[in-house]
C-alpha cells in the first residue's frame, strides 16, 4: 500500500505545475526568509488565498515549500548581516557572522545551505515513513483520547512564552474561546453572534490568521524602515575555503543529531523551529571535543543550528497531518490551507485522499532539493533582498493581506476582521504575547468543543470516561507532566538559572 | 511609565472580554453548548486577573515590563487608520483607485519619498494583484467604472 502510494505521490508532484509550484513557493520563502522581521509563518498566511487558484496539490506543495525556504532564508541574513532573518535562525549567528567576519562567509554560507537541505531531507523521510503508521495507530483514537490530547497538546502552550508562561496560557485560551463564536459544533446552538447571521459560521479563522500574521510584521518592518534610513549593508561572499566530502563526513555525526532533535521537537505539538536550534547548539557543544570554539566561528555549531531548525519543519507536520493537531505556529496556519479546500487534517486524511497526503510528502522532499540549488546558486541574488525598501515591502504587505482575506469568500467582514486581528495582535506582540499559541488556541478549540461534547454524550455526562480509556488516561497524565515540566522551566529561567532556550523576542512571538 | 500603563491595559482589556464572553453565555439556554465557551471564560478570566496583578506588583517593584521595540503610537495609529479608511474607499472608488492611493500614502508616510519610483511601483503593484485575484483567483474585488473598464481592456487584450 505504501509503495502505491508512494508511485501515486511521485506520478502526480512530478508533474510540471506542480514543480512549479514548489520552485516557486521555495524561492518565495528564501526571499521572505531572507528579509529580518518577516517570518515563514507570515509568508504561509500572506499566500493562503492564492492557493485557491492553484488548486489544492499545487497550493499545499507551495506552502510546503514556503516554508522550507523561509526557515533557510533566514540564515543567509544571519550569516551575512549578523541579523536573523526568522526566530529559527537566531543560533546560527553565533557561529555564521563570526566566520563572515573572517573572511569565510562562502563557507559558512554554503555549510548553512547544505546543513539545511540534510536537516530538511531527514525530516521529510521521517515525515514520509512515520506518518502513516501513526496515523493507522491514529484510527484507534476515540473522542475522550481526542479531548485528552488537545488537552496535552494545550499544556504545551505554556512553554511558547519563554519566561512568562500566564501570557501564552491567556492567548491560547482566548484562541480558544474565539472558535467556539459561532454554532457549536454537536447541537447547532447559536453562541455569541449578537444578531448576526454571517456570525454563525464563526469568525473566518484564516482571516484573523492573515490578519494577526501580517500586519504586525508589516508594522515591525515600518519601524525598521522608519529608524534605518540606509540600506543594509551585506558582507561580501568571500573565502577559499568550500564545503567537501571530507567535511561532509565529519559533520555526519552532528547533522544526524541535530536532525533528530529537530524531528522530536518538531513533533511535540506548540514548539517550532525557533526552539530547537538552542538545544541541538548545546548538545553539539556537550559532545564537542572543543567547546571553547563554539560562538567564535565554528562549523560544528552552524551545522547543529541549521540542520536542527530544517529538520523541525517535517518533524512539525507529523501531528498535523496524522492527528491534525499542528507541530508549529507554521504549521497551525497550514491548517488554514488544508481546511480552505474541504481537507480535514487527521488519520482520516490518509484514508480518503492519500493523494494529496503523498504527493505532499514527495512535493516537500522536491523542495528540499530546489532549495539546495536555488541557495548553493542563487545566493548573490537573494542578498539582493536586503535592500529593497523596507516601507515599500511593509506597505505591500498590507494591502497583499488585506486583498487575500476579501478574495476568500468576497466579504468585506473579513477584510475589517483581518485589520482589526492585525492591529490587536501588533499590541499583544509589543507585550511578548506569542501570537504562535492564538493560532493553535483557534484551531485546537474547535476539536476539544467537538470531541469533550461526544465524549460526554457518550458516558451520559459522566466525566469518568477520560480516565476509564487508557490512551486518552496516558495523555491526561502526559499533561500533567507537561504543565508541571513547563513552569519549572520557566520558574528556573526567570530566575536566571536556566540558560538554554530561546529568549522571546518580538519576531519569534510572532512564530 | 507608558509601558507599564500598556501592561495594565492588555490585562484590563482580556478581563473586560472574557467577562462579556462569560455573562454572554448566560443567555444561552442550552448547557452543552456553554460548557466550554463558559470554562475557557473562566480560565482567561482568572489568568488575565493574575496577569493584572503581576503587572500591578511589578510597578509596585518598579520593575519595567519588557515591552518589545516597534512602530511608534503616531505611526502605528496612521498605518492602521488608513487601512481602516482603505476598506470603505475601496467599496466606494473601487479596488484600483482605492488601492494605488492606499500605497502612495502609506508608503509616503512611513518616510519613504521617491515619487520617481513609488508612482510606477504602485500602479504596477496594483495593476499586479488586481489581474492576478480577478483572472486566477475569480474575485469580485470592489469595483467602479475604472475598474470595470480595465477588467474589459484585460480580458480583450490579454486574455483572449
């Protein structure tokens, strides 16, 4: 069954509009990736609408690819500017901008690249041969095991928000709360519309998402456009020394580490690519035999930075696809994709349109490729990027959104929701609130309303059917662990005493 | 001093709506569908009411919340102002009218000042979305006579 699949899946993404799509979707995410501020979540909702006109296959091989290219992207600005181009890329300036500044930036530039294509290949082939057996494995889930992994998967929420869990608790909640607008979803009983009809349906989830990822980061790029008269200057690519096989093997070891530590928190659901690079850095740097060097310059930390944060991305898609619960905030938005052309993410997905699940699966490996040419021979031209002015790519943001959030359904409701999402969620990221945690809160709330209902119809009220099933007691007590793993951590960090992981900033609380 | 009143007001506002969320489920007669809308309520209830007085023992400490740097209020007011007038001048102008003046000002106003490129950017740019949403995409955008002219032009020139 998996090797028909798998020809069906090769047959359909070779074909040439869908290659076009993924070239196209991956040199779209390096050129946002590349621009500091602008995330690949961002890029993802910006092109949502587009994918009506390209069809499902092709639309959802273009995010994919949106969203590998983006996550590499970033690194090409953090080795040749110092600036992270996204949260995921903040690692790999440590090592990248100091070889840049020793006149190695073809190096480091072109171990970033080829890092990253073997992070992102891995995490495709995981993505690829674990999925159908979990999703076979998913089958078995009834509705209280389905409350009870929203439930865990919401415990993860708490650890968005680095040092203050209670503002990505609030978030989620409220993201929550915002999807049950509507009818709900077992009894057809009208919530929270005040009078009006077009209410019923709910809020348009992809607009908000548009909305809440576009604007602010059109608004950060303003900023910047505001304080930064000037043109970015790029370090020139310079340097004797390539990336051979030799090095290749030695950092084998490394890559395949790295990668994995990607994948595993790629699959953990609310923790993306912005998390990993700091604990695949710190393992890397444990099993060094020359610690000292990383943070000067070394090679060894910017494999670990870039193969970790590619890997995530396919690591990330596991729980989408075959639970429908998303891995990222990237991967909340891709939700948005799947459910505009009548897809519902889940073991279910797999039975009915394998198609679609295998050709996504071959269209992501394809990208991975394209992005490893388009970097390893494009790169003068996606440092060109850099300096196109930032008011005008702000502004086109903007109105790129706004036209997308009308064309979906020709509502103008959803036009005024996406700027008025934009412009809240702009405050709450001004106030660390990561905006990731909204996105799963919105689709997560949806799921938990549907199977908590079932369950208790189910039990005749009884709320002993969670602990009397044992897959969905294991998530309960998985959860418990969670919460209770999530606010030591951020109990230790803001107290200083835990110094890996991430600090949010801004751009990463809009991932 | 503004920062820390922006923390209070983020709290106040989460308090003010899931409060109003909370009282709204009052009006539904049907339990099963308030069970989660009415525990979600609660729970963004109490954390923003933590988160409040977090921020109020914070200033107490003087301890300055952690506020991101980004577009400043003037700024931030005149973006999102215009995006807001962008919505009915696009009803009433059309999408193309609507939209060049849109990104002329806008762009302008973030201090951006060579009209030699903007002009033509912005025309184009629009031009761009436009036959893009309206040819591939089947869009009704907002239209006016402009714009059902060029629609005809489009579809008698480039698309025949």
């Amino acid at each position: 069954m998996l090797m028909h699949n798998l020809v069906v899946g090769l047959g359909i993404a070779f074909q040439p509009g869908n290659l076009l799509a993924a070239l196209l979707g991956t040199a779209g995410g390096i050129v946002v990736g590349v621009l500091p501020g602008l995330s690949a979540t961002m890029a993802i909702a910006l092109l949502l609408p587009v994918t009506y006109a390209t069809g499902p296959i092709a639309g959802l091989v273009m995010l994919a690819g949106i969203y590998a290219g983006a996550i590499y992207g970033g690194s090409i600005s953090a080795v040749l500017i110092g600036t992270p181009g996204t949260g995921a890329s903040v690692v790999t300036v440590w090592d990248g901008y100091p070889m840049t500044k020793r006149g190695e930036s073809r190096l480091a530039l072109e171990t970033v690249t080829w890092a990253s294509f073997f992070g992102g290949i891995l995490g495709g082939l995981v993505l690829l041969f674990l999925s159908p057996p979990l999703a076979e494995l998913a089958l078995l889930f009834g509705p209280p095991d389905y409350t009870a992994l929203v439930l865990f998967s919401m415990t993860l929420l708490v650890s968005m928000s680095g040092d203050e869990p209670v503002k990505g608790v609030i978030i989620g909640l409220f993201g929550c709360l915002i999807g049950t607008i509507g009818l709900d979803p077992v009894y057809g009983v009208p919530r929270f519309t005040l009078g009006f009809a077009e209410l019923s349906g709910g809020i348009s989830f992809i607009s908000v998402l548009i909305g809440a990822f576009s604007i602010p980061q059109a608004l950060l790029l303003a900023a910047s456009a505001l304080k930064e008269r000037t043109v970015t200057a790029v370090a020139p690519i310079i340097g004797n020394e390539r990336v051979t096989l030799s090095r290749m093997r030695e950092q084998l070891l490394n890559g395949l580490r790295s990668s994995a530590i990607g994948i595993w928190i790629g699959i953990l659901p609310g923790i993306g690519p912005e998390t990993s690079p700091f604990i695949a850095y710190e393992e890397a740097k444990r099993f060094s035999k020359h610690p000292e060097r990383f943070g000067t310059g070394n090679v060894d930390g910017l494999v670990a930075a870039e193969a970790t944060n590619n890997a995530t991305v396919g690591g990330s898609l596991i729980p989408l696809l075959t639970l429908g619960i998303p891995g990222s905030a990237a991967a909340a938005v891709y939700v948005g994709a799947l459910t505009m052309h009548g897809l519902q993410p889940g073991p279910m997905l797999f039975a009915q349109r394998a198609d679609i699940v295998y050709t996504l699966f071959i269209g992501y490996l394809i990208c991975n490729c394209m992005m490893l040419g388009l970097g390893l021979g494009g790169v003068r031209l996606w440092t060109r990027v850099l300096a196109l002015p930032k008011a005008i790519v702000a502004i086109l943001i903007i109105v790129f959104s706004m036209v997308g959030s009308y064309a979906i359904r020709n509502s103008l409701l959803d036009l005024w929701v996406t700027v008025i999402a934009g412009g809240i969620a702009y405050v709450l990221a001004q106030h660390r609130f990561p905006l990731g945690a909204l996105a799963l809160g919105m689709i997560l709330g949806p799921i938990l309303e549907e199977n908590l209902l079932r369950s208790l119809a189910l039990s005749q009220n009884s709320w002993l059917i969670f602990v009397q099933h044992p897959i969905s007691l294991v998530f309960l007590v998985l959860a418990l662990g969670s919460l209770a793993w999530s606010l030591r951590k951020a109990r230790l960090r803001s107290q200083g005493r835990l110094r890996v992981g991430p600090k949010t900033t801004v751009g990463e609380s809009m991932d | 001093m503004r920062r820390q009143l922006g923390d209070l007001f983020v709290s106040l506002a989460f308090i003010a709506v899931s409060a109003t969320f909370l009282a709204l489920t009052f009006g539904i007669s049907d339990p099963n569908a308030t069970l989660l809308p009415r525990m979600l309520s609660w729970a963004v209830l109490a954390f923003s009411c933590w988160y409040l007085v977090s921020t109020l023992r914070a200033r107490l400490h003087r301890h300055a919340p952690v506020v991101e740097e980004g577009v400043d209020l003037v700024h931030f007011l005149a973006v999102m102002g215009l995006a807001l007038v962008y919505i009915p001048a696009m009803t009433f102008g059309g999408y193309l009218a609507a939209t060049a003046v849109f990104i002329v000002a806008a762009v302008y106003l973030l201090g951006y000042r060579r009209f030699v490129v903007l002009l033509p950017l912005s025309l184009c740019v629009t031009l761009l979305i436009f036959i893009v949403f309206k040819t591939f995409m089947y869009a009704s955008l907002p239209s006016s006579a402009l714009d059902n002219w060029i629609t005809e032009l489009i579809y008698r020139y480039v698309l025949s």
